[in-house]
C-alpha cells in the first residue's frame, strides 16, 4: 500500500480552489497506480433542483460525449454510488443494461476502476471514481487500496462543496428563538404547540416562523424545515 506524504494531506485539507484541490489529488491517485480520477458531486444547495458539478482529467472527447448523450443518467456507476457507500468495482456485468457506455469508455481508455461515494446530512452526495486503462484491478488490490480512496473521497466532498457552497456561518442569520421554534415545527408541532412551550403568545411563534421562512428563502414553513434538514440544523 503506497503512503502518501504528509504535507500533501495537509496542502489537500487546506486548499480551497477547486481546480487545486483536484490536482493535488490526482497527484496522489496518480501514486495508487491509477491515470485518471473523476469526481461528481451533486450540490443540494437551499432545497434547489440539484446542481451537478464534474470535475476530472478524462478526455475532451468523453467529457463531450457523456454530457451529449447524458450519461450522468445512465451510468449505473452514479446510480450505485447515490444510493450505497460501498465501493463499486468496474466489471463488465456492472454494466450490462448500458453496454454503449461502457464500449466508448473504454474507447477513452476508461477501463479499469472503480467508483464510490460520500454522503451527508445537508443532502450533497459525491462520486470519486479511481480509473486506468490498462490492468485488470484485483480484488486484493481493490481491497488494499479503498481505504485510502475512501477518506479521499470524503476530503475531497468535505472540501469542494465547502468551496461551492459555503455554510452559512450562523444557520442563514437565524436567532436561538427561531431556530428553536423551527426545531419544534420540524418535529411536528403546531404554533399553539410551540407557544405553550416556549411560553410564548401564538402571535410571536407565527412572528419568528415567517422571519424563519423569510431568511432561508423557503417558500413555506415545510420548505423551511427541509432547508433546515439538508444543512445540519435541525
């Protein structure tokens, strides 16, 4: 197993340039026997229609040719990886209902790799696939190599999306009394719940959720709550 320096860990945790971030770490991929690396990562920013965001050192012609023919949706790799942290090795059966992916891949020296993911709680996902064109990769290499792969995985997530989308320093501005009647509306409580809680008037709970809603640019309360969910501050 190839140790990777220390400073090079340190240089990759630090960044906060993309196109950084991922030469640094191709350069250590590069150091696992592998030519090229690909990172997908899914932004869930503010409850939006997800943001895809690509970034990799394969070929002009297959970035061309899989955004041409949106193989983001096809390629069962992106598929296993949204819904299993468990890495997934290249084989020919992985894709056997999109044989026309996997030939032109192959065609662009994608042939030999594998593929795994990073979740979290604000909803972003990512996909790190580790790749070469000639080798078959072993299984005792698969194994000896996915740890490694795996915390690159969630570095480079961590990292990237901090660099995308940066969290809100104090929850989008939202005071310790919003929060907490936003925690007891997510939990199911209605503004009379709340009231009696707090021990408040109704009228200043229906006050704080509209600011609440206001600040997160939610379109309602229910926005507002998932909102809260996919940032971890609930």
């Amino acid at each position: 197993m190839p140790h990777w320096k220390q400073e090079q860990l340190e240089s990759l945790i630090g960044e906060r340039d993309p196109e950084r971030i991922f030469e640094t770490a191709l350069s250590l991929v590069e150091q696992l026997g592998m030519q090229y690396l690909g990172l997908v990562v899914q932004s869930q920013a503010s409850g939006l229609t997800p943001q895809y965001l690509m970034y990799n050192n394969f070929s002009t012609e297959w970035n061309a040719l899989y955004q041409e023919r949106n193989y983001l949706t096809q390629d069962p790799t992106f598929h296993h990886c949204r819904h299993s942290l468990i890495p997934l090795l290249w084989e020919d059966s992985v894709f056997e209902q999109t044989p026309q992916l996997r030939e032109e891949a192959k065609a662009n020296g994608l042939t030999h790799g594998w593929s795994q993911a990073a979740h979290d709680i604000r909803g972003n996902n990512s996909v790190l696939s580790l790749v070469r064109s000639e080798n078959a990769i072993s299984v005792a290499e698969f194994y000896d190599k996915t740890g490694q792969a795996l915390w690159l995985c969630n570095v480079m997530h961590t990292v990237m999306l901090e660099c995308i989308n940066p969290l809100q320093p104090n929850g989008f501005g939202l005071s310790e009394r919003e929060r907490e009647v936003l925690k007891w509306s997510a939990a199911g409580k209605t503004a009379s719940d709340i009231a009696c809680i707090l021990t408040l008037s109704q009228s200043t709970v229906n006050f704080h959720i509209r600011s609440v809603i206001s600040k997160m640019h939610a379109n309602n309360k229910a926005g507002a709550v998932a909102i809260a969910a996919m940032h971890g501050l609930l």
